[in-house]
C-alpha cells in the first residue's frame, strides 16, 4: 500500500507541508525498497533517514508550536515521542530479523495509519489555530 501525501492532508502551514510531503515521499520510497527486495544497506539507508527526518520535522514543527503560544503543544509532544519509540521499535525489530524484509513491509500499515491519523486529527488543528488567531 502506498503512502501518498494528497491535498486533503494539507495543514495550512506551508513549512509543515512541505515537510509532510518529502516525509511521504521518503516512507513510500522505504516500503517500496521493501516490496523490490531491494538491497538490505538501501533499505537501512531509507530507515536511517527518515529516522532521522522524523525528529527533525518534530523539532521543527515543536518550535513552531511553541512560537506561536500554540495550546495543544504537549499534546503533540507526547504524540509526536510516541512515534519515534515506534519507529526505534521497527529499526530494532528490522536488525533483529536480520535485515527481513517483511518487517518493513509489515509495518507499512502501521506508518500510514499513524502518519495519516495525526495529520488529520492533530496536525491540522496547527493550520486552524493559526488561522484564527490572526
């Protein structure tokens, strides 16, 4: 199942957005590497990066948050730690395995779901609070 970032995921905020986007692109490029039976380094190289993508994009979008006095920042926080134990737990599970690639593909629904769940839940109320707070 592929994971496609489309309009209606769109938080308003142009930065964050973007962000979205390329993190989209990058977890769909790493379950396809999967689906390929592409080589194991590529596929560490995928989950390294958006290992490292997804603190980035939560450290940006944190400080954001708090720039804006925005009131469900610890909310988002906790959500947003949740997720990286999640993903620490699949790179885990996936070197444990010895590089089994099914592990990645399991987790693709895991990814969406949770990717797609806290844009539209969380994330967009960003996009709403900044617009009627201006």
């Amino acid at each position: 199942m592929a994971i496609v970032w489309t309009p209606n995921l769109s938080v308003g905020v142009e930065h964050i957005d973007n962000q979205h986007k390329i993190w989209f692109e990058k977890a769909n490029a790493l379950f396809e590497a999967g689906r390929e039976k592409r080589a194991r380094d590529y596929i560490e190289t995928m989950l390294n990066f958006l290992d490292e993508y997804t603190k980035q994009h939560f450290r940006d979008e944190e400080a954001y948050m708090q720039k804006i006095n925005y009131p469900e920042l610890d909310a988002q926080k906790r959500a947003h730690a949740g997720f990286v134990e999640k993903l620490a737990k699949l790179k885990s599970e996936y070197e444990k395995s010895g590089g089994n690639i099914l592990v990645i593909l399991n987790a693709n629904k895991m990814v969406i779901d949770w990717l797609t769940n806290h844009i539209t839940s969380m994330d967009k109320k960003i996009g709403d609070y900044v617009r009627t707070s201006q």
